[in-house]
C-alpha cells in the first residue's frame, strides 16, 4: 500500500469537516433555545442562570464562526480548535445547567467522535482524554466545592468510558479512510498514466483506429488513420460523408454479414486498406474500425520471402562451392599444361579469375544469410577503382561503352572490406551500363572519388543515361523490385546490406542535369590521407547478382 500523503488525506475529509462545524452550530443553537425559548422550566432552573445564558450566546457566535471558516484553512487546526471550544464550552454548560447536564454530555460524545476521526490517532486520543478529565472534574467540583448531589458517580464514569471507546474507534476508522483515500489517488495516478500510455500507443499504432457511434460519425481517429483518410477525412466527421464504402461494409456487418476482406482503395493517392470491426463494448452501439495497411501485410510477406530466401540462398551457395572448386583445380591443372596456345591461356586466366569472383560471391551470400559481419580495412579508394576498371575491362568487353575513374585528391583512405566493396562496385557499373545510356549511344560510366565537406569518403557511380523517375528510385533498394524483365530485383537490396554492414550507406542522389548517381559514404580510415597501411583493394570480384 503506498504512504499516506496526509496533506492530500486531509483534503478528502473537508465534507466531514463541513458536517462537523453544522452540528456545532446546531448544539450551540440548541443551548440557546432551551435558555431563551418560550418553553419556561424545560430544562429546570440553571445553577447560574446569568454566566449560563452568556455562555449559550459565545458559544453560539463561536460556532457561527468556526461554521463560516470551516472549509479554509489547515483542517488538523480547524478541527483542534473546534473540540476544544466544544469541551470547554461543553464541560462549563453541564456545570452551569444541570437539568441538561446529561444531555449536554450524550451530545459532547459525537464531538469527540468525530474530533478522533479527522486529528491524528494522538490528538484524537489525546482530546477524548480531556474530555474525561473535564467530565470528572466537574463533577468533582460540583460535588466537594459546590456540595451538590444531583448526579451519582457512576454517570460521569460512564461518559469517560464511552469517550475514550468512541475516539478509539473512530480513530482507527479516520486511519483506514486516510489509507484508502490514499490508495485511491494512487489507483487514480497509475490509471491516469495507463489511459495515456494507451492513447499514445494508439496514436502511434501503424495499424487505422476508427471510433465510430452508431450514427456512424466519428468520435476518435489515431494519426494512422487520419494519414489513410487523406483528404477523405478532412474535416469530415460522419463515416457515410468521408468514405461511404467503408460505411456500407459497416453496415453490412451490423445486419450480421461476413465482413468482406477486399481491399478498400480509400483515395487514389493512399494505399489500400482492410477494414476489420469489433464493438466497442458489449451491447454498445459504438464501434471500432481497424484498417489495415495492405503495403504494411506485403512488407511482412516479403520479410518472410526474403528469410527464406536466404535460408535457399546459402544452401545452393554451398551446394555451388563443390563443382567451382573442381572447376578451379581443373584450370590450374591446364595452366600448367605445356600444350596450352597463349591465346588459350589467356581465356583460362579469365576462367580462374571469374571462378575466384563467384567464390567470392558465393562467400558473400553465406555471409549474408548467416549475418556474418563484414571485415573492413584501411583501402585506399582512388587505387582501388583504377583496379576495379582494369579487372572489369577484362572480364566484361565494353566496346564502344566507356569505364573510368575521376578523383579530386591524389589518396583517399576509407574503411571497408575490399571483397564487399568490389561486388557493391559490380552491381552498380552493371546497372549503369545497362540502364545509364540513351537510346542508340554508348554509355559513359564514371567513378568519382572524391570527399564531402565534412571530409567523408564518397564513392559516385555516375551516368548520362535518362535518369530515374522519382517513383522508381523512392522503391530502388526494395527486394525485388526491378524494371527489367530479366532482372531479380535483388542487386541493389544485396549492395545496400554489404555497405550498411561496413557502416556505410548506398544511396541513389538525383540529377538535375540528367543521368544517375549512386553514392557510397564510407567511414574514414584516419586523419591522414596517406595512410601507410593503405591498400588497392585486390580481392577476387565478383558477378552481378541481379539487376535493379
């Protein structure tokens, strides 16, 4: 159970405050009735009919008083002050009117009582205890000073015992309702945070949430929601107004029909979505629309294809590595053959190079799928594209198309793993020069190497062909996304993946004056542009695995 913030415990009981000081003054006002009222001999005649009568008139302007302020200040105060004028005042009417001496008495005890509820377990006690000493002391007083005998002993004790019983009780009662009271406000607190973690979690859900009534207008809509609406929604609070589709199929699934898990296409310019309904409550007329993004199913899809595909992939990979070794053993056993013509031997070379590149990629792809990290050094860029365009040049005719490197500095040093970064290389030169030209004209392909001007390594893949329209490259690095009918889809997905794992990043930059670059931004090897550890990247390279 969480601490009592007595402040806030204090707070709660200002009602029975309130009721507290109204029974004060209806006490006082009693008392005054009984000395000034029509009836004579009521109450029999007071012991001092004067000091009796004036006190009946304090008491009642007290009582008015503490009334008036009852509900400001510190209630521990308001409540001491007020059972300490009730006794005080209460102890000298018994004395000054027997004949209402007991009643006066029977009355104090709801006083006490209710003194013990709101005060401190000490303070209430503490007053139940005054209460009996005045009690008995008057009685005292009356009896040895005053030598009257108009009460027994017996009374006056037992006023004391049912005082101390009632402070007693209502004590521990006052204590309970302080701890529940303060359970209460923490409940409060804790739901109050939960109904806004629930709010913002709705808010936030990638899944439309629609409250609609059973007038069909639309009490809530998460930010989801409102984006799938669009300009269907704009200011449009009625479902049968906004989308009257989706209020028909609401409608239908009131009446008891099977809801219908067809797309709903909400506006040209918004994906489609599947509407799903629940009550809101049970019996409630309000109900609670779900729209699903299909784009967000079809993401989830393609995550599982793409599992699954990796899984495939690195099986065939491994299932590949068995015939490329004996293909490689069997070019190294004709390389060193005598018989061998040059020109022969130069197409061997170019086997055993392609067959280490396919190695290489075959180690990639298992690295890939088992989510092996990559191994980035200290490469020097500018070496390692000239390299690159060598190899390339051999291995793959260019014709009349063209292949070449540009750089601002001499040197520039970047991390990466030159195996990974020769196959990103490869797929995006492919893509260029099959995409990069205009119509009947070569294409001229370029690798930049150059810094930004934070001093980042950038590598730039750049043609003059038509350019990509916003809509394709906004879907480039998707899986399988591709414009050729030939194509995979997979190449730009799988050069993105090596360069994020060589903290980098892969990115397709617009082209005002026609043409496309995509752009590698490394992380730096070192403050020095020339690094002695420095290298031309020489790995193996490796066959485009798929077009974009």
């Amino acid at each position: 159970m969480p601490a009592v913030d007595v402040a806030n415990a204090d707070s709660a009981l200002r009602r029975e405050l309130y009721f507290f000081t109204l029974y004060r003054l209806l006490e006082a006002a009693l008392l005054v009735f009984v000395l000034f009222g029509p009836i004579d001999g009521l109450v029999g005649e007071p012991r001092h009919d004067i000091f009796a009568r004036s006190l009946s008139l304090a008491y009642l302007a007290l009582a008015a008083l503490l009334f008036a302020f009852g509900r400001r200040g510190d209630l521990q105060g308001q409540a001491l002050a007020g059972i300490a004028t009730d006794l005080a005042f209460g102890i000298l009417a018994i004395h000054a009117v027997p004949g209402a001496g007991t009643g006066i008495a029977l009355m104090l005890m709801f006083n006490v009582g209710a003194a013990a509820l709101l005060l401190r377990t000490r303070y209430g006690l503490g007053m139940a205890l005054v209460a009996v000493l005045g009690i008995i002391g008057e009685f005292a007083w009356t009896s040895l000073v005053e030598e009257s005998e108009g009460r027994r002993l017996a009374e006056p004790i037992m006023f004391s015992i049912g005082y101390l019983a009632i402070a007693t009780l209502t004590s521990v009662l006052g204590r309970q309702m302080r701890a529940a009271h303060a359970l209460a406000e923490h409940r409060g607190h804790e739901t109050a945070h939960l109904v806004e973690v629930n709010e913002l979690i709705i808010r936030r859900l990638r899944t439309g949430v629609l409250l609609v009534d059973g007038h069909n207008r639309v009490r809530l809509a998460n930010e989801a929601a409102t984006l799938l609406l669009g300009e269907a929604g704009d200011g449009q609070r009625t479902l049968d107004v906004a989308l009257p589709e989706l209020a028909e199929r609401l409608a239908a699934w009131r009446e008891g029909a099977i809801a219908s898990d067809a797309p709903l296409q909400v506006s040209p310019d918004q994906p489609e979505v599947v509407p799903r309904f629940t009550r809101l409550l049970a019996g409630s007329d309000q109900t609670l629309v779900f729209l699903d993004d299909t784009s967000l199913a079809a993401r989830r899809a393609e995550s599982l294809t793409l599992a699954t595909l990796g899984r495939f992939s690195a099986s065939l990979a491994h299932e590949i590595r068995n015939p490329l070794a004996a293909i490689n053993y069997a070019v190294q056993l004709l390389e060193e053959s005598d018989d061998i013509r040059p020109a022969d031997r130069r197409l061997l070379e170019i086997v055993r190079q392609q067959g280490s590149r396919m190695n290489g990629i075959i180690e990639n792809v298992l690295g890939l799928a088992r989510r092996e990290p990559a191994k980035p050094e200290h490469v020097e860029l500018v070496a390692l594209a000239r390299h690159f365009i060598d190899e390339y040049a051999a291995s793959h005719p260019l014709e009349d198309d063209s292949l070449r490197a540009t750089g601002s500095e001499a040197r520039i040093t970047a991390m990466f793993d030159p195996r990974q970064l020769h196959q990103v290389l490869t797929v995006l030169v492919h893509n260029a020069l099959l995409y990069g030209r205009l119509p009947g004209e070569p294409a001229r392909i370029q690798l930049n190497v150059h810094r930004d001007a934070n001093g980042t390594p950038l590598v730039d893949v750049l043609d003059r062909g038509p350019g990509i329209p916003e809509q394709v490259a906004q879907q480039l690095f998707r899986p399988f996304f591709t414009t050729s009918g030939h194509g995979t889809g997979l190449g730009l997905y799988i050069a993105r993946e090596l360069c994020r794992g060589n903290q980098a990043s892969l990115d397709h930059v617009p082209m005002p004056g026609g043409g496309s670059c995509f752009r590698i931004r490394m992380a730096a090897g070192e403050a020095s542009r020339n690094h002695p550890g420095a290298r031309p990247g020489t790995a193996p390279t490796a066959r485009t695995p798929g077009q974009r």
